[in-house]
C-alpha cells in the first residue's frame, strides 16, 4: 500500500499572535521540537499525548495534522490504522485509515482550525487511495468547555467531517449503537477498489441480517 504524505505549510492570521502555521504530515522528529498547548487534553495529559502524536507520525501509515503558534501546538488531528483491538482492525485493510483524534486548544476554538486541519489533510489526492473513517462517541465531546448539548455537538462533528467528505455510514458496531449521538462517518476515496468496499462492509455488519 502506498502511503501519500505530501508536507505543507500555511500560514493563517491570528488576532492574538499574528500568525499560525498549519502544516503537515509531519514527521515525528519535527513534531519533537514543538511542546503542547496546556489545555490540549481532551484524550490525556498533554506530555503523554504529545509522545503519542510524534509515535503516530512514526508510523509508515500514520500523519499528524497541526496547527501551532510558534512552537506551540493548538491544534491537532490524527490518522492511523484502526487499533488491533477494536472491530475496524479485523478486515486487516492496509487501505483503511482511522480519523482518530480532532483537538484545538480553548482559546483557538473560533478559528475554524479543526475544519482547516482536516482539509489540509485530504489535499493534492493524498487519501484518494485509502477508505478514511472516525467513529463519534458523545463521551469524548467537550460539552461542558463548549456549552453545547449532545444534539448541537454532533451536529457540529456532523459538519466538520462532512467539510472533507466524510458521510454517515450504518453499522451494527455495539458502542457506536450505544447512544443515538454516536456514529460512523466515512470517505471512499476515488481510487479505492471496489473488493476493498466490500470488505469493509463486511466489517462495520457483522448482522446483516439486521439491515
């Protein structure tokens, strides 16, 4: 499988600082350099996610998404082949990319970052070979920073990966049926073979007999 990782770098304007720099894929010893945003941590302490971001970007599939003022990062998104322990492994798709993890620190939450971040990531094709997916879980939101209720925060996940294409896709994956407000989202890239559609549907039903 070939794994497309084109390096680019954006500057933006910042009311703040004066300017911001998307960029990426970038490379783990990179990603070394820069130090988290304190409130970046949603998932777990920013030293610890700082470490798994530069492991990530290590990884022959994996590309990290950021957003920085400086050398600070205010911004991330990942991608990475699906966990062995969860469902989406069991294909053992080389072409099935995991849309993990979407964080912008509090102070850079109106700066359409995360949007910006996502796009940069689908830019010049390089995903038109891969089935790219994330998987919404309302317990990861940030609804007490955001003031946004369950409804309004996946409506806004909704329209954030909806910018890059991704749309919502059944399954009968046991915690994405946990909750209405969880779902599955998705983009077939143009290049991806129609077998591996089929596998994959193979994976997110494993009751067909359901739908």
């Amino acid at each position: 499988m070939e794994h497309r990782k084109y390096y680019q770098q954006i500057e933006l304007p910042d009311r703040n600082s004066g300017s911001l720099v998307l960029e990426g894929p970038v490379p783990p010893e990179q990603l070394a350099a820069y130090e988290m945003h304190p409130s970046l941590h949603a998932f777990r302490r920013p030293a610890e996610q700082h470490e798994a971001l530069i492991e990530i970007a290590g990884l022959p599939e994996g590309r990290i998404i950021i957003a920085r003022n400086g050398a600070t990062i205010v911004g991330y998104v990942t991608f990475h082949y699906p966990d062995e322990l969860e469902r989406w492994s069991e294909g053992g798709m080389t072409d099935l990319l995991e849309l993990g993890a979407v964080e912008v620190a509090k102070d850079y939450r109106s700066l359409s970052l995360g949007k910006k971040m996502i796009s940069l990531a689908f830019d010049k094709e390089q995903l038109e070979n891969m089935i790219v997916f994330t998987t919404e879980y309302y317990w990861h939101w940030d609804l007490e920073g955001t003031g946004l209720n369950v409804w309004d925060y996946r409506s806004m996940m909704e329209k954030l990966m909806k910018s890059a294409g991704m749309i919502w896709y059944a399954t009968d994956d046991p915690e994405i049926c946990s909750h209405p407000a969880n779902c599955l989202m998705v983009r077939i890239g143009k290049e991806v073979p129609l077998d591996s559609i089929q596998q994959f549907d193979s994976v997110r039903f494993r009751n067909r007999y359901m739908y």
